[in-house]
C-alpha cells in the first residue's frame, strides 16, 4: 500500500479544475464514468484517538437503535438489520472500533494527527489545525461487503455550495485500486461523488444543492458491480463498479485543499455511522 503518491499535488489541482468543468452538470446519471483522475488517499490501517472542539453548539441527536435491530436506514427499500453502529456517545474515540492515523501524510501531504480526533457531546470531530495537521480514521475490524448499506449524518463546514477544506466520508477496500474507492461525500471545495478503480475513474461534480454547515445523512449501497450514493434518502449517484468486490473499509478524512479554514470553524462534525445487512428473507 502506498501511503503518499509522487505528484499528488498537482493531480489534486487537476481534479478541482475538473470538477469546476463538470460542476454544471445535474444529478449523477445511472452508470457516468470518465478517466479524469481525482486525488486518492490509499486505504489505510493503523491505530489512535483524541482533542477538539466542534463548531456551534451540538444539534439534538435520536438514541441509535441496537445492533441485531431491524430500524431502517434512510431511503433505501427493504428490510435490514443493523450490524454495526458509533453514535458517539462516549468521551474519546473507541480504538477498538477506529484506527485514527497518527503521522500519515496521505492527504495531499497533510499529516494526520491523533489530537485533531475527539469525541464530545455525541459527536465525532475532525479538525483542521492547520494547512499541514488533518486527520483520519478508518473502522479497525469491519468492513462493507457487497449487499450491504451504511450510512453517516455529518455536518461538513462550509458556506453556502461552498465546502471548506478536504472532508470526505468513504470506503476503500484492500490493495488500491483493485479493491475499490466510493467517495460517498468529498468536499472539493463543493461536495462530490466520486468512484476510483483499476480502469475507471467517475467524477459527479457538484451535486445541486446546500449541504454545507448542517447535518445531512450519506449513504452507500454496495450492489454487485454497481454502486447507489443517498443523500437524505434520495439517490444522487448510481455507477457500474470495477473493482474486485472485496469488502471495504469505511472512513472519514479531513485534509487541507480548496477553501481552507483551520480551527473549529473548519471542523467535519459526524454525528454516527451505521451499517445494515439485508434482514433474512430479504
């Protein structure tokens, strides 16, 4: 696995320039790619925890249903039951279920910190405490496999379409690229979908709409060699995968690119993340 990539500033610039071209296009159609590339951050693994303060003060969060539960996730048809869940809900990050990268420097040179990590009043925060200091964390022990949904409900910093820094919420899988990489949410400098793999790159461009500086709830749905993206429920982005289906890791990344604020007022805010599995007889 390679941690940081020769030229990835300059692919990084590439890709913004990309996404502007494409940023007038609507709503990702059922199965667009391109070869444009987009900045990758290899999939990591590597453990970690705590310190920071979140932007604003904490929204009112709902009590997480328990895992073997059958609670629904947002949009998506069917009956499942839950299989993982964090809601957050503790004082510090729970290294038994995330790694938090402590010196990576896989985010177009930032490195990631342990101390930009830290867990408060039900929420999850990742901050930027300068050009050079982000942070990352990835699930430790589970992954998403094909047939499974998961889904966040994160407030990314922004004003207005504008989406500050290099915030994404994702998944990898091992072995990049051949494993796969959904970018469920990423911010260049507004907010995107995009799909990385051995032989096809697809880029959204801006979705329509103002998801900066609130909570909003991603989701992915790992089919068999497809991919559907949900935002608050409605799909926004639908792609024929190329990858070797083999489960991903789920993270959350916070780097320094586009608009970079520092500070809380830059901060990604994740209020939980959960996975489901098809109920039985679904």
């Amino acid at each position: 696995m390679v941690k940081n990539k020769p030229g990835r500033g300059i692919r990084l610039l590439i890709s913004l320039t990309a996404v502007a071209i494409v940023g007038a296009a609507a709503i990702i159609a059922s199965s667009t790619s391109s070869n444009t590339s987009a900045p990758v951050r290899p999939r990591p693994a590597s453990p970690t925890s705590s310190s920071t303060t979140p932007r604003g003060s904490p929204t009112t969060r709902t009590t997480g249903t328990p895992v073997g539960s059958t609670a629904q996730p947002l949009g998506v048809p069917g009956r499942w039951r839950l299989v993982f869940r964090d809601e957050f809900n503790g004082h510090a990050l729970n290294q038994a279920v995330w790694n938090a990268h402590n010196g990576w420097t896989d985010q177009n040179g930032v490195a990631d910190s342990l101390a930009n990590v830290t867990v408060r009043q039900g929420h999850a925060v990742l901050t930027l405490a300068s050009p050079k200091s982000g942070a990352e964390i990835g699930t430790r022990n589970f992954t998403l496999k094909i047939g499974e949904f998961a889904q966040a409900r994160i407030d990314f910093a922004g004003r207005g379409a504008t989406i500050y820094n290099w915030p994404a919420f994702w998944t990898s899988g091992p072995d990049w690229p051949q494993g796969g990489e959904n970018d469920i949410a990423e911010g260049f400098g507004v907010l995107t979908v995009n799909y990385h793999s051995p032989t096809v790159t697809h880029m959204s461009g801006r979705i329509p709409g103002i998801y900066s500086g609130a909570f909003h709830v991603y989701g992915i749905y790992r089919g068999p060699n497809y991919t559907r993206i949900y935002w608050d429920g409605k799909v926004v982005g639908a792609y024929r995968t190329y990858d070797d289906g083999q489960p991903q890791t789920l993270l959350l990344t916070l780097g320094a690119a586009n608009h970079v604020v520092t500070g809380p007022a830059g901060a990604m805010i994740v209020d939980y993340v959960r996975v489901w599995a098809p109920a039985s007889g679904h």
